[in-house]
C-alpha cells in the first residue's frame, strides 16, 4: 500500500471515529417516569364520588374520593394507595 492510500485510510478512520463518538454522546437511555393506572371501577352517593385504578407495573391500586359541598364546588380529593398481593 502507498503512503497516499495509507494517509487515507488513516484519514477516513479518524473520520468514522469521530462519528461514532458524536453519536455515543448522544444515545441516552430514557426513564419512563409516568405511572400507567388502568382505571377499574367508579361509584357515586350522595355528594361523594370515587375512582379505583390498577397499575400493573407496581402491582397497586387506588382508590381516589372527591366530595363536593351541597350544590356547591369540589371541597377536596383524597387518594390511598395500597399493594396487590
């Protein structure tokens, strides 16, 4: 091989290197950090309402309540969560 096809291969080497080394830099692993609930059931009485969810990732339920005044606004939300066995 010459000094000229030598020189070039180096050269083109150098180049793919540099490329791959941009594109390493770049290759992030990504978290899912977003809950994936499953909504299993919903009842309402009286003033009150509330929502069961399932995720199944975690292998937890929840159950959420909201209670609204008397023909007024929501007062308030409260959720519990507990493990599935």
């Amino acid at each position: 091989m010459n000094q000229r096809a030598a020189a070039g291969a180096a050269l083109a080497a150098a180049a793919l290197l540099a490329l791959g080394a941009a594109l390493a830099a770049r290759a992030q692993s990504q978290i899912n950090a977003s809950p994936s609930p499953i909504p299993i059931g919903v009842s309402a009485s009286g003033n009150t309402s509330t929502a069961w969810f399932n995720d199944p990732s975690s292998r937890q339920a929840v159950a959420c309540q909201t209670v609204q005044a008397p023909g007024g606004p929501l007062v308030g939300v409260h959720c519990v969560a507990g493990r599935l066995p």
